[in-house]
C-alpha cells in the first residue's frame, strides 16, 4: 500500500512537472514573440524618425542653399544696378564731350575769323600810319633820322630831371620787396619744419633697489668704486640721497656709458673689480655701436646720403653734446631741413643745402680732442673725409670766421640763426640770463645822450629812452646804428638783438 501510494505520488509529480514545463515554456515562447514585434515596431518608428530628420535637413540644406543663391542673384542685381549706372554716368560723358567738342569748334571758327579781322584791320592801320608820317615830313621838311633825333634828344632832356628819383624810388621797392620776399621764405621755411628737443645735462642719476648696494657699489675700502671710476672716467657721487646714485662727468658719452654699466652691474648683483672691466668693456662696445645707429638714424632723417663712416659716428656722438642745453643732433638735423628748404626756394640744390646744413657743427663731436674752435675743427674732419668744398666751407664760415664764398655759408648761417633764436630751443642759467641783460643796458647807458635803457624780450631787444634837448632825430638814427656795432663788437648773445631809440618832445605850460 505504502509502494503504490508513493509511486502514484510520483507518477502525479511527474504529471505536475510535465504541464508545469510545458506552461512554461509556451510562456517563454509568448514573451520572446512580443520582444521580437516590439523590436519591429521600434525599428519601424526609428526609420520613420531617421526619415523625418533626413527629409528636414534636406530641407534645411535646401532652404541654405536657396537663401545663398538668392544672396547671389541680389548681388548680380546690384551688379547689374551698378554697371547700368556706369553706362548711364559714361553715356553723359561722352554726350558732354561731344558738347564741348562742338562748341570748342564752334570758338574756333569764330576765333579764326576775328583773326582774319584783326590782321585786315592792322593792314589798315599800318597803311593810315605810312600816310600821316609821310604827310607830317612833308609839313616839317624833316627826314624820318632827323624827327626821331629831335623826339629823343627832347625825352632826354624831360626825364634827365626824374632819372634821380625814379631810381630811388625803385630801389626802395626793390629792397621792402626782397626783405618782404626774404621773410616769407624763412617764415615758410620755419612753418614747414618744427622739430621737439631734448635737453641734458652734465649728470645722470641711476635708481638702485636698496640702500644695501650703495655699500656693494662703494666696496671694501672704496675698490669697487675706484675700479668703475678708472674704468669709465666718471666720477660716482654716493651721498645721503635715499634710492638714488649720481654719475657725473662733462664728456657725456662717458656718463651714459657710466650711467648703463653701473645700472647692468647693479641688476647682475656681481660687483668686483673684474666684473666692473667686463661689463664696462661690454657696454663701451654697445655704445660705440649705440653711436653709429644714431648717426645713421639722423643721416636718414636728414635726407643726406654716401657719408664717411668716421662721420657717422661722429654725428651720432653728437646725441651726447649740447649746446645751450640743445641737442646738437636734433640742431643739426633741423639746420640741414631748413636749409635745404631755403635753397629750393631760391632755385638752388636743396640736396647740397641739407648736407651743409648737416655737417656744419660736427666739428662739436671733436673739438676736445683737436685744436681749435668747431668751426675748424669741423672743416678739417670733413676736408679729411672727402667732402666738397661748399660743405667744408659752410662748416668753417657758418659763424662769419672766414667771409662766405658760397651761397650755402649764408644760408647755413641763417638756418644754424632761426634754429638757434627759435624760442625755446635753448635756455640758459638765471646767472647767466641776468648778467648778459645787465652788460647789455650797461653798455647802452654809456653812450651819451641816453637816459634810460631796457632790456626786454629775454634780452633779443633793447629799448633806449634819449633825452630829447641832447639828441636830435638824425642823431637818433645814428646811436641807434652805433648801439648795434657796439653789441656786435663786445657782447655775445644767440640770434639777433634788435635796438629801438625813443626820442620824445613834450611842452609843458601852466595857465596862471
């Protein structure tokens, strides 16, 4: 019993198995045919997606592409607008053309005939002319060489009285002429040409970070300092001054040098006596090479080429001279434009003129080395150098040393004047300035006859108050004249000094 029980339980479980796998199964079977048309519903959706977004980006392409030709087609109208406007504008030209053409016929013909006019009506003349002469010899009984003598030897006779005054006469306007011609030349030569300055002076200062390196500057016992003063040539001026080292020297090519080496010495933070040589060595190279740039630079900007290297460079150590506190660079490049600008209004080579201008005060960048004022200093250096002898002459004769044999010493000596006496161009010290105003009213107050003088516009003018019962008006002409030999003789002054004599007469009466 207990077999039969246990097999029909097994028999039953194997029955529960056999429909149990067969339910699952059939729903296996039922899901992975709902995947497999879900599957197909999604491709089906995504293909018609991918063929929306293919269709509206061909229309976007599309759309592009029209809206391209379209920008295309408006800028063919415009063309089209523009070359239809060009035919039009040409159309009226040659219309136009044709007017002018037909109206300058139209002069001509009628110029032809008022010519054929005119000569028929000067045949005319000349015959009625013939007529009356010899009708007016027969009534004098004179041959024509007889009446001309008599009328000539009469003129002669009338004008011989007036040829005094008519000569006077055009000399005074020749000469208000050519002064009023003279001024705008300069005038417009000074309008044309301005130049900016630069003003140095005999010290240069150099920044240091700390007051620790004044102490590495000056070294032990003072060696270092020592070493740089052999090295440059310079004098270093180390004081109280808080962030601040002076470097002084008169040849101002050694205090720039100076001023560089100790600036380098003071950035590498290395300061012995050896590396003092090297880097002053290094900057002295620099600066020659420094020199040639800027003379270079100036001969480009002064118009003037083919120089002499050894002129070059003295032109470019020029950077470092002044005078009057002027540079004498700049001065020299403003020289060389305004005189060039002077001899090409006077019909002359403004090339010439500018290399005269130029070279006139190189003889500066060498007169401590050679004898003799820069006036000669400088006409040597450039006899030396090859050049020709309008230029080695405006350089001698530009301060009146020698009397001017070419027409560039004059205007080189005017050009070196405006650029000296434009203001200001140069300046000098308060001392200096009143003392120079001081010997100028002393030296008018001793002439007689004068009771008050002043000096006034910064000296470029003196104004002499006379006394009316001692100095007649010719006597005033005449002390104005002698006034300005007397300056011309003794003082020294830039530019020019103009001298003004005031005389007045007053009567003076009381009603009693």
């Amino acid at each position: 019993m207990d077999y039969l029980t246990c097999a029909a339980a097994g028999v039953l479980g194997l029955v529960l198995g056999f429909f149990l796998d067969r339910l699952r199964r059939g729903s296996a079977y039922q899901t992975r045919d709902e995947i497999i048309e879900q599957a197909h519903r999604d491709a089906e959706i995504h293909r018609r997606d991918e063929s929306i977004r293919i269709k509206e980006e061909m229309l976007r392409l599309r759309e592009e592409q029209e809206q391209k030709l379209e920008s295309q087609r408006e800028k063919l109208r415009e063309r089209e607008r523009e070359v239809d406007r060009r035919e039009a504008h040409l159309e009226e030209q040659q219309n136009g053309m044709a007017r002018k053409e037909q109206m300058l016929q139209a002069t001509q013909m009628k110029l032809t005939e008022r010519s054929r006019a005119m000569d028929a009506r000067q045949k005319e003349l000349d015959r009625l002319l013939r007529e009356e002469q010899e009708e007016l010899f027969k009534i004098s009984g004179l041959s024509r060489d007889e009446a001309a003598e008599r009328l000539l030897s009469r003129i002669e006779r009338e004008l011989s009285d007036e040829v005094g005054a008519l000569i006077m006469k055009y000399e005074d306007q020749v000469r208000d002429e050519c002064e009023k011609r003279a001024r705008e030349i300069i005038g417009m030569a000074v309008q044309r040409y301005a130049s900016t300055h630069v003003s140095e002076t005999t010290v240069s200062s150099v920044d240091i970070p700390s007051e620790e390196i004044k102490g590495r500057i000056i070294g032990r016992e003072g060696r270092n300092i020592r070493a740089f003063e052999k090295a440059t040539g310079v004098d270093v001026i180390v004081d109280d001054t808080p962030g601040v080292v002076i470097v002084s020297a008169f040849d101002n090519v050694r205090r720039e040098v100076g001023r560089l080496a100790l600036t380098r010495l003071i950035q590498d933070g290395r300061i012995h006596p050896s590396r003092i040589e090297e880097v002053v060595a290094e900057t002295q190279k620099e600066m020659d090479e420094h020199i040639r740039r800027l003379g270079m630079e100036a001969c480009e900007e002064a118009g003037v080429r083919g120089l002499h290297k050894k002129l070059v460079d003295l032109m470019g150590r020029l950077q470092f001279r002044t005078s009057y506190s002027q540079n004498v660079r700049q001065h020299s490049i403003e020289v060389a434009h305004l005189t060039g600008l002077l001899a090409e209004q006077l019909g002359l080579d403004g090339t010439l003129a500018r290399r005269c201008g130029f070279l006139h005060d190189l003889g500066k960048a060498a007169d401590h080395e050679m004898e003799g004022g820069h006036p000669a200093v400088g006409a040597e250096l450039l006899k030396r150098y090859g050049e020709c002898d309008e230029v080695v002459h405006a350089a001698a004769g530009h301060h009146d040393d020698i009397r001017p044999e070419y027409i560039y010493t004059v205007l080189v000596a005017a050009a070196d004047a405006i650029s000296a006496a434009r203001p200001g161009a140069r300046r000098e010290t308060l001392e200096k300035y009143v003392r120079r105003l001081e010997e100028l009213e002393a030296l008018v107050c001793g002439f007689p006859g004068v009771d008050q003088a002043y000096a006034v516009q910064a000296g470029r003018e003196v104004r002499i108050i006379v006394d009316s019962s001692q100095v007649n008006d010719r006597q005033a002409r005449k002390l104005s004249r002698d006034v300005a030999t007397a300056i011309e003789q003794t003082l020294t002054y830039p530019g020019e000094v103009r001298v003004t004599v005031l005389r007045e007469v007053r009567a003076v009466e009381y009603a009693k």
